[in-house]
C-alpha cells in the first residue's frame, strides 16, 4: 500500500471491525467504467451502514441521452436494502442483484449484476497499490488505486464490450454529507499514469486539498495545487484545468472537457453533478471523470435559474 501519511492496521479489504455508533458510519466502494467512444459512463458504487442494518447502493450507468436518474440508462442505487448475510466489503451478493467477488486480495474483484434490463459481468484489475489519503483519526480511511476495468455489460439486450482504465475508490468513517461544502473530485488516466484530486471552494479557483500522482512506477501525494473552471456550463464547470505539485516535485498539467454529466442525488443532502471527462495531459489525450457537488439548496437555485454557477460564492453565503 502506497502513502505519505500513516494508515490504519486494518485491512481495508474488509469491513471494520467494530464501528463506532454513530448512525452516519458507512464502508463505502466505488468501481468506474467507461465506454468513451459511446461517451458512457458508469459507477458501481456502495456502501455498508451497520448502525442502520442496511446496505445502500448499486449500478448507475448514464451517456449523453439523459441526465436524471429518470432518464439515463440505469438507476439503481438501492437505499434500503437489508445487510447482506454473510458478508465482506468486497464479497457479497446484495438483495438488488450486484454481486462483488474477491477474486485475489488488494487485487482483483468481479462484479456482476442482472435486472431492470441491465445485466453486467466485468473483472476489475489493480494496475498498481492502494494509495490512502491523510487520516483524521484511526477510525477514518479513504483511499483509491489505480486499475482496469474489462468484460461487458448489457442494457435491454445491446451487448456493450468494458475495457478502460479504472479506479477503485474506497473508505470508511462518519459521513455527515450535510454539512459538505462545494467542491469537486476528479481523477484521469492514460493507462500507464494516473491523477486524482479533490478541490473545494466556490469560486473560479479552488484549492485542491488531497490527491495523488501515479507516474513512471512511483506514486506520491499531491502537496498543493488548484482546480480552475475556464468555463461554465449549466450545473457548473464544463471546462477546467488542473495544476499541482506532488511530494517527489513533480508537475501536473491537465485540462478537462467536461460532458454534462448525471446529476446524483443518491446521497440525498448533496447533489452531484457526474461527468464523464476527457483530459488533455502534456497532449496526450485521456479519459476519467469529474464530480461536481453542491448543498441541495445551493443546487436547487442552480436548477431553477435563480443564481448562476459562476455565482456561486455569492449564493452560498449564509448556507
């Protein structure tokens, strides 16, 4: 496992121990897909609440035909479904069909679903360590590692061939996403490199706060750097660029093209707005994704043209 920081003895492969009770505990798990050449784009993500006996989540896919849990091309990020028994973090079969194998630790995970009139079956591979961003305290932990995802999925029969670059996102800790400020996650890949930032602020300009990245065989934290929206879209940036430094000294440069994205609700306090993104890397061309999040207030003015996303700073004063 890769860090600049200290880390938790447990294995983030598996579900923690014995979780403090607090009703916002989760052990979450994010899997990325995409299909570029479709602009399609998809998540497989999850999480445990085992104050709540309850298990959240599921397959969400979405290309440039709708953007709403209404109209994309596949909900189902399942809210209230029961703990699944027996169960660890990456083995499990969920009541909503998703299915999550270990099929070699820290490694590789296969991943199958079938219902609602998607059915998948796709392998993801670890293409270099777990990399853990700085702890707060022992029982917190949020890390990514680099991968490929491949094999395939199936949406009311057309059968769609999965291989791209991927990543695995996971964490545990207390979750209140209420009180989140806005911000962005983004990641990319050529295949060989890989970057991943998270940025909050309301302006133009945000800091980023952590990120790492994975170049030339090495991986390092990022030490500083900004996320800039050149230009706004509708829900936000459409447009960014990325600067920033990491603990070895090395530069990164990235600009970002933004599809317009799913607009998620699925963790109901916040909105985000999802995007599949193509990056520009030292002119090499790559793809990965953008995640624009928002207070569900702020957003909803957003929605309803009441404030416009370059206003931000403004519309969030007070919020």
């Amino acid at each position: 496992m890769d860090g600049d920081s200290p880390m938790s003895t447990t294995d983030p492969d598996l579900l923690f121990a014995k979780p403090p009770a607090h009703p916002h505990w989760i052990d979450s798990a994010c899997f990325y897909l995409t299909v570029p050449e479709l602009h399609l784009h998809g998540i497989i993500f999850y999480f445990f609440r085992p104050n709540l006996n309850m298990l959240t989540g599921g397959p969400v896919i979405w290309d440039r035909s709708g953007q709403t849990v209404l109209d994309c091309l596949h909900y189902n990020f399942s809210h209230n479904q029961p703990l699944p028994q027996p169960a660890q973090k990456f083995n499990f079969a969920a009541a909503n069909s998703l299915c999550v194998t270990t099929l070699e630790p820290h490694t590789r995970y296969g991943l199958s679903y079938n219902s609602g009139g998607l059915e998948l079956a796709l392998q993801w591979q670890a293409t270099s360590p777990l990399h853990a961003a700085p702890q707060r305290d022992a029982n917190s932990f949020h890390a990514e590692q680099p991968g490929r995802m491949s094999g395939w999925l199936s949406i009311d029969g057309r059968r769609i061939d999965v291989d791209c670059a991927s990543l695995r996102d996971l964490s545990y800790g207390v979750r209140d996403y209420a009180s989140i400020h806005p911000g962005a996650y983004c990641w990319g890949s050529t295949g060989s490199s890989l970057f991943q930032t998270l940025s909050m602020g309301t302006r133009r300009e945000q800091k980023i706060l952590t990120g790492f990245l994975q170049q030339d065989g090495e991986t390092a934290s990022l030490t500083k750097g900004v996320r800039r929206i050149e230009e706004y879209g509708r829900y936000g940036a459409r447009r960014v660029t990325i600067d920033a430094i990491d603990a070895l000294g090395r530069e990164l440069h990235v600009q970002g093209q933004l599809d317009d994205g799913l607009l998620f609700s699925g963790n109901t306090t916040h909105t985000v707005v999802w995007s599949l993104t193509r990056w520009d890397w030292d002119g090499t061309a790559c793809w990965g994704d953008n995640q624009e999040f928002y207070p569900v207030p702020v957003f909803r003015r957003m929605a309803r043209g009441e404030v416009a996303p370059a206003d931000l700073a403004s519309a969030t004063r007070g919020s």
